[in-house]
C-alpha cells in the first residue's frame, strides 16, 4: 500500500469518527457528582483533608528529608580527604538535596496554609452572606 492510499484510508477513517459539541458540558465532569449545572463546588472536606495531608507531609520532610544529611557531609569530607573526585560530587548532590528539600517543604506549607485559609475564609463569608440574607426584606417575601 503506497503512502497517498494509507493516507486517505486513514482520513476516510477519522472523517467517520468526528462529533462536534458546542456550549455543552460533558453530564460528569471530573466526577464531582454535580452533574446538572456543570458548576464549581466546594467541598470543605476534601480541602481541609488536602491542607491536612499537606502538613503532615511538611512536618515528615522537615525530619526524614534530613536524616542522611550528617553521614553524607561526613562521607563526602573523608572522600575528599583522601583524593577521592566522588566526595566533591557526593557534596554537591547533598547540597542540591538541601536546596530542593527546602523547596519542597515551603511548597508544602505554602499548600497547607493556603487551602487553610481558603476553607476559613469561605465559611465566613458564608456566615456573613446568610447573616446579610435574613436580615434582607428578600427573607421575608420568600416566606
């Protein structure tokens, strides 16, 4: 089969597999259970849960991301004590660790409080918007 005939095969073939879809949502977007309006939700559960596993991983990278720290500076200054060219390489790769370890841990708790605050600053506003809202003259024509 030359090159134009399996080319004109397979364009004969997707020609019959295009559908078009204007201004429509899929009926499950991401499985958010919201299948009707296709809106964000907010669930404050699963946000405080992500803040929560955030910390808990901030706290284990601020000890375990070390531990090795010690014994690698050590390893690296003996090697390099007796000429060998892998302790000047084993020390910047410990020093490359630090520094993406540090990054690590700051996005961690960049996550943690950020969602944190999130969580706290859509439940008051939401205390405030009900608040606002039964002490509106609306309220009361809705009842």
């Amino acid at each position: 089969m030359s090159f134009d005939e399996e080319w004109s095969a397979a364009r004969a073939s997707a020609a019959t597999n295009v559908s078009m879809r204007l201004n429509h949502v899929p009926t499950d977007p991401g499985g958010s259970g919201n299948t009707a309006s296709g809106d964000l939700e907010l669930n404050q559960d699963h946000i405080g849960a992500i803040g929560t596993e955030a910390y808990k991983l901030h706290s284990r990278l601020q000890t375990d991301g070390k531990h090795a720290a010690v014994a690698t500076s050590e390893a690296a200054n003996a090697l390099t004590k007796e000429n060998f060219a892998s302790g000047a390489a084993l020390l910047k790769v410990n020093t490359r660790w630090e520094s993406q370890l540090k990054t690590l841990i700051a996005a961690c708790a960049n996550i943690s409080n950020g969602l944190n605050y999130s969580v706290a600053s859509h439940a008051k506003e939401e205390k405030t918007l009900y608040a606002e809202f039964t002490a509106s003259k609306i309220d009361g024509l809705l009842k």
